[in-house]
C-alpha cells in the first residue's frame, strides 16, 4: 500500500479484526491518491477468512486461504464492484443488492465497492438506502469518492466518512522516483504533488497545453497580442486545468513581488469561483475561462 494510506488501512485492518468496523464506508480523497487500491486491500483483509493480527501496525490478509487465492486470481464470488465512466444507474445498484441479499458463496464476508459513488443517480443513491440502512450480516459496502458534496445526505448520513490523506510533497516525489520518474517538473507537481497516482497519467500522457503554453498566452495577453476569447476557446477543452495553470501561475507572480498583488488577488478569487463552477457539468467553459482572461488584461 501506498505510503500516506498505510496508516489508515491498518487502523481499518484493525477494527475489522476487532469486529467494529462499520459496515458502510465512505473512502473520501483527493483523485489519484489510490482510494481504488486502497479498498481492494480493505477488501482482501474483510474477506480472508485467516486473517492476520501480527502487531497494532501490521495486520494482513494472511495470503493462502481460499478466500486470498481467489483474489489473487481476480475472481472471488463475494466481491462486486460497480464503476462507471459517468453514471451509476439503478440498474448496476439493484443488480447488486440482489447478490448481497443472497448468502456468500465462500460463508465469510460479502463486499460491494462503488467507485466514484457521487456518479450514482438519484434513484440509485435511493435504491441503495435501505441496504445502507440494514445491510445483510457480514456485508460491508465500501463506497469511494472525490466530490462529496455531489453526494446525498441521505446516503452521507448512513456512511462512516474516512477521510484518506494526500501525500506531503516530499512522500510524492519518493513514490515517483520509485516508480521511475526523477527530476518531474516543479509545475506538475505544484498541479497534481497531492494526486499522484493522477501525476504519472499526466506524465505518460501530457496535457496538450502545458503550464509554459499557459504563461506564454498571459503574456500576450498582457502585451495586447492575444484575444481573452480566442484563448478561452483554445483552452476550454481542459478547462479544470487551464484554472489549475492560472492559479499557479498567479501564485508565481504574487511571491515574485509588489506587481498590483490586490488586482492579482482578485483574480486568484476568480480562479477559486471558476473552479467550483466547471464542476457543474452543463457549464459553458469557454464563458468562465474568458471571465478569468479578461480579468488579467486589465
Ligand atoms: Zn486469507
């Protein structure tokens, strides 16, 4: 397990060998910190049927039993997982609860993961609540998520929320170069240092526009050569990240010195209100970016 989780599963680890685990989670964390990872071992050690109580700091799933060689091997009949690119229907929910209320294959535990939970539907979030409620015996539900706050209170409120922590940026750049990658730019890291699972994407696959595409745009911008709109339009298609870019590229120039550090603020507030509008997905991007662009023409 990731560094910055270890802590965490092991006090999972713990109370579930205890027996005072609850039995709805809701793993909460930045993207890219490794929630997924992170309830496929919560759910290995729930459904190891030995498992193992070394020490407070190094309990496991013991490896060897039926329910350990099964995972290993992908797949274990009392393990279902629901994701979706986009949207958890009713469908995938009913579906699952129909297998949970059935007893376990293995006479252990059942686990149900839901990957980025706040993409379930209203009358998912509802089909799933009663299960929530009073689950069948020895039947955990691990739901996963990045935005909350897209989830409904009425789900919130029959969860235990365990909130998983981001790496400092010093546990991020160990874990890349152990993965191979030295020397990562100071930028992507000040962008993804807190996701960094969401670093190596972006390292393997690099935004089309780069933080120097983005600074390089502001100067013409500044200089009179560029168009706020023409830039929004270029730039909307990663539009998250463009705000991303201008705040760190607004932070540069608030720690460089007195350049109209109110003006630059200002802006900063704009990026931070931008940020919470483009999570809405009827959003028109090019509109919010162009809000931003002209801030700092002025
Ligand atoms: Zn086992």
């Amino acid at each position: 397990m990731y560094s910055w989780l270890q802590r965490s599963l092991q006090q999972l680890y713990q109370r579930a060998a205890q027996h005072k685990l609850h039995h709805a989670l809701l793993l909460k964390g930045l993207k890219g910190i490794g929630k997924s990872d992170f309830a496929e071992q919560l759910g290995r050690y729930l459904l190891c049927s030995n498992k193992q109580v070394v020490a407070q700091t190094e309990a496991a799933p013991c490896g060897h039993c039926q329910s350990c060689l099964l995972l290993n091997a992908g797949n274990h009949p009392d393990l279902y997982e629901i994701r979706s690119e986009k949207q958890i229907g009713v469908d995938a929910i009913r579906e699952a609860i129909k297998k949970l209320t059935g007893s376990s294959q293995l006479s252990g535990a059942k686990v149900l993961v839901i990957h980025d939970a706040h993409t379930m539907t209203e009358s998912s979030a509802n089909a799933l609540l009663k299960t929530l409620e009073e689950p069948t015996n020895n039947t955990f539900l691990l739901l996963l998520s990045d935005q909350t706050e897209r989830l409904l209170p009425t789900i919130l409120s029959r969860c235990e929320k365990v909130a998983l922590p981001s790496p400092t940026k010093q546990a991020c750049i160990d874990w890349l170069n152990q993965q191979g990658y030295q020397n990562v730019d100071e930028a992507m890291l000040r962008l993804y240092g807190a996701s960094p699972l969401l670093l190596v994407e972006r390292l393997v696959t690099p935004p089309k526009i780069s933080y120097q595409d983005v600074a390089r745009g502001i100067e013409s911008l500044q200089a009179g050569s560029a168009d706020p709109a023409d830039l929004a339009t270029k730039w909307q298609e990663d539009a998250i990240n463009m705000v991303k870019w201008l705040q760190i590229w607004l932070l540069e120039k608030l720690k460089k010195g007195p350049n109209h550090p109110e003006s630059l603020w200002q802006m900063h507030k704009l990026c931070v209100s931008a940020n919470e509008q483009l999570r809405n997905p009827g959003v028109n991007k090019t509109l919010v970016l162009v809000n931003i662009l002209q801030s700092m023409v002025k």
